[in-house]
C-alpha cells in the first residue's frame, strides 16, 4: 500500500508548482495615473486590486492628473470596484489592459446606458518613447465624427478611439494657438470648443471628447501633463 502511494503523492508534488506558476502568471503589475471624467460624481472614490484578493484606494485627482501608483492586472483586466471590498455587485469598471503596458493613463468614462458595469476605461500608453513631449492624444467616447483645428493641423478622431495630435507649431509669441474642435451633424461641422491653448516642447496634453448624460452635443475635458518624467516601472 505505501509503495502504491509514492507515485500518487509524486504526481501531486509535480502538479504544485505548475499550479503556483500559472497564479503567477495570471497577475501582473501596471503603473497608472487615472482620471474619473464624471463631474456629477467629483468625490466619487474607487479602488484597485494591490494583490488578488486585496483592493486599495485608487488615486483621483479631480481635473487633473494625479501621480503614478502600481495597481495589479488580474487575468489582463484592470477591476476596479466602489468600495474596499471585492464584490460583483461594486465592480465600476473591468476593462483589457493591452499586452506588454507597463504605464498608463487610465480614462475612466460613465458609459451613460445600462451596461454593466457601469463605467468603461480608456488606456494611453504613459510612457515617453510611445507618448513624447510636445505631443497630444484625442480621445472620442462619443458615437460622433469629431475634428481638430490646432494651429496647422486638421485631425479626424473617430469614435471610440485615441488619436494622436503632433506637435503645434503655428503659435503666437505666446505660444497659443486656435484650436477648435467640431462634431459632425448631418452635413454640417459644429464646433463644441473653440478656444486658444497653449502648446509647448514640454507639455503633453489629453482631449478627452464626451457627451454627458442628458446632452446632444459633446463636451472637451483637456488634461495637461506640464513636467512629464518616465513613471517608475513596478
């Protein structure tokens, strides 16, 4: 009986570690700045997983963003929950981090529906090789064809995605430039922003393109990134 035994509790021995290697490899880490764009919930406080079965407070910075915190990637979703516990019924947000990010800008955005869950999260790669100075990213959560008009350039956006804006360089002694953004409707082009902004080497700035709830035409939210530094890897 003992001898039967042994090949049991060796087989047991060898599946262990396979075990204990694909946990691990169904967490990674990410290093994120996140920005909630919900202005009818400005306290609204979230929480990220720390570990698999631990959340922590998630870092907002209401109008702008905030510094970088490691979060864990569980099973490549980033979760995020409305109260320190991890339960199906807080979960706000879940959303595919793309493969091999290490940093990140994570635009939180209510998706106005009853979709569950609630909110849905928008990726930039935050790092400097793939998001230089002097740089813009345009984001659209709208179902509406969208333009930009800054300085020299006239950039489509398309619904639902990140578009890159390059660096403007048709500014004034100032070093502003007229930027209008538009929205299509039926033929017409309807600007929802029209404004000056300064664009310079060093600033890094996200347009984020919305319609809140209740409204027909979109609203801009600009974040700017003034001193960007390579965010500490986890």
């Amino acid at each position: 009986m003992i001898q039967a035994r042994i090949p049991s509790l060796l087989a047991v021995a060898c599946l262990f570690p396979l075990a204990v290697s694909a946990q691990e490899e169904s967490t990674t880490k990410l290093t994120v700045r996140a920005f909630l764009n919900d202005p009818a919930n400005p306290a609204a406080e979230l929480f990220a997983n720390d570990a698999p079965d631990h959340l922590l407070p998630l870092v907002l910075a209401p109008g702008e963003l905030p510094a970088g915190q490691t979060v864990v990637v569980i099973d490549g979703k980033l979760n995020l929950y409305s109260s320190a516990k991890i339960d199906p019924a807080s979960l706000v947000a879940s959303a595919p981090v793309p493969k091999g990010l290490k940093q990140a800008i994570a635009i939180i955005q209510p998706r106005g529906d009853a979709k569950k869950p609630p909110c849905g999260i928008v990726f930039v790669d935050d790092s400097i090789a793939a998001f230089p100075p002097g740089e813009s990213r345009a984001i659209s959560f709208t179902t509406l064809p969208i333009a930009i008009q800054a300085g020299e350039h006239k950039i489509a956006v398309a619904p639902g995605k990140i578009t890159p804006v390059p660096p403007v360089k048709s500014v004034d002694p100032y070093n502003m430039a007229q930027t209008n953004f538009l929205y299509q409707a039926g033929n017409a082009w309807v600007p929802f922003s029209e404004a000056k902004m300064k664009f310079l080497k060093d600033y890094r700035q996200v347009f984020i393109c919305a319609v809140r709830p209740g409204g027909k035409s979109p609203t801009l939210v600009t974040l700017v990134d003034d001193t960007p530094k390579a965010a500490p890897l986890p």
